[in-house]
C-alpha cells in the first residue's frame, strides 16, 4: 500500500506543493496511528501497519524532494546521502526505544511512543516555516540550477 501510495504523488496537481503535501502525510502518519493504541490481535495489527503505510512513502518522497529543492546542486548526493543516513539512524533509534518498552510495558507503551513521535512530527510539519533558505542564498543557487523558484510551495 505505501508503494502505491509514494508512485501516486506524482499524480497530485503541482498547486499542491511539497510543504503542504509534507505536512499532510505527517498528519496522516499520525492520525493513521492512532488505531494502534486499540489494536489487541495480530491480525488487526496487520490491517493498522498496512493502512499506516499509505503515509510513509508520501512522507519520503515529499522530503527528498524538499531537499533535492534546498541545496544547491553540486550538494545535492550529499544531502541526500544525509537525509537517507538521518531516517535511518532514526528508525534504528525508534526501533530500540520501541522495543525495550514493548518489553518492559508491553505492546501499548511501544504504540503509544510511536505515536507520540508521529504527533510531534506532524506538530512540527505544521509549525516550520522555512524561510532560512532565502537568508542562504540557496534558492537562488536553485532557480540558476533551473529548479522551480517556489521550492516547494
């Protein structure tokens, strides 16, 4: 479902811009999440994490293409060698955190952690602003690389 879900983002109209299009699937995540908390049976586990996973290749495709936006483009294998590196070491992270109070707590503290961390996610989606970028003088570095001016409105 998350395949389909990512490959479908290109279908979405260019006036729904990668910020407004990272904070929906942020927002999803986090809503999509929520069933976890009342899921008691496996197989009600596999249904939850099946339909969670709409959001999560939206969310990749936006960031990477937020970035790909953000540096300039002699930078841009590095930054995404970061961002790629960053999302791992966070689900390695969330995994071992996850896992000790699944274990400690049981599975409800585990989903309760996972979405509180998609709660502050979303949280963070709606409330950045990133306007440092024009202060860096990367959008302009962008346009004269032939990216679109708007980076990602």
């Amino acid at each position: 479902m998350s395949a389909v879900a990512g490959l479908s983002t290109a279908a979405l109209p260019a006036r729904f811009g990668l910020r407004a299009r990272r904070r929906a699937a942020t927002a999803a995540a986090f809503l999509l999440s929520l069933p976890l908390l009342r899921t008691h049976t496996l197989t009600g586990l596999y249904l939850v994490v099946t339909v969670l996973g709409a959001a999560y290749a939206p969310h990749l495709v936006t960031v990477f293409g937020l970035t790909q936006r953000a540096v300039p483009p002699a930078r841009l294998a590095q930054a995404m060698a970061y961002a790629q590196s960053s999302i791992v070491a966070g689900q390695a992270l969330a995994v071992g955190v996850c896992g000790r109070l699944a274990e400690a707590r049981g599975p409800g503290a585990a989903f309760a952690a996972a979405s509180a961390a998609a709660a502050l996610a979303a949280a963070i989606a709606l409330a950045a602003r990133p306007t440092a970028y024009a202060a860096h003088g990367i959008r302009a570095a962008t346009r004269a690389a032939g990216a679109p001016s708007d980076c990602g409105r």
